[in-house]
C-alpha cells in the first residue's frame, strides 16, 4: 500500500521548516525529526530521506529509503495527527533487523505524544 499524497511531504519548503522549526529524535539508525503543521489539522505527513555521504550508492540509499517508509507505514497509527516528520536514513539502518528498527521507531513516536509537540 502506498502512502498517499496528503501523507507525504513533497516540497523543498515543507522539509526545510520540519528541519529548521522541529525536533529531534536520534534512533541510531535514522534520525526522526518533526513539528506540528501550523493551519488545519489533517493526517501526519512523512518525508524520508537518505544522502550518498551517510548511506551508500543509489542500492543502498533506495532500500534504506523503502525500509522506513515500510515502518512508517505498519506503525503510523502511533503518530499524532497533524505532524510533519522527516526520517533521515543512515548507514546502520541497513544493518539492523527489520523488527529492531520497528522498535526504534516505536520508542521514537512515544517521544511524539509527549507535551512539547502542543508547544
């Protein structure tokens, strides 16, 4: 299944305020970053990304990629609505166990429900 358009982030401004406006999470195999989207609330939205320098050549960055949308999607019931999240690949993404990574992020959406996303 995949995500739909008003799930996704999709310009260069919508990940650039997520990144300059948020917070952080470091899950040691990627780095989880959000804010809550100012205006309506609607569903969370979700960019992944993946740079040459931390993950690999083009195999590497689009299976790193594909995991974490892969998470996203199977555990985004645990993501508050109205947020935009930006989860940045690394390297040892690629060499951890696909249900260790679930983990990470699950540990990673319980920091989201927290007062600070209100603020």
């Amino acid at each position: 299944m995949r995500l739909r358009a008003g799930q996704r982030l999709r310009r260069n401004n919508d990940f650039r305020a997520v990144r300059e406006q948020g917070r952080r999470h470091d899950g040691g195999a990627f780095l989880l970053t959000w804010c809550l989207r100012p205006g309506p609330t609607g569903p969370a939205r979700v960019g992944v990304v993946a740079s040459r320098a931390a993950v690999g050549g083009a195999v590497e960055r689009n299976r790193a990629k594909r995991r974490l949308r892969a998470v996203y999607r199977k555990h985004q019931q645990f993501v508050p609505a109205g947020l935009d999240l930006v989860l940045t690949a690394r390297a040892a993404l690629l060499r951890l166990e696909f249900s260790e990574v679930e983990q990470r992020f699950i540990q990673a959406c319980r920091k989201l429900a927290g007062p600070a996303t209100h603020a």
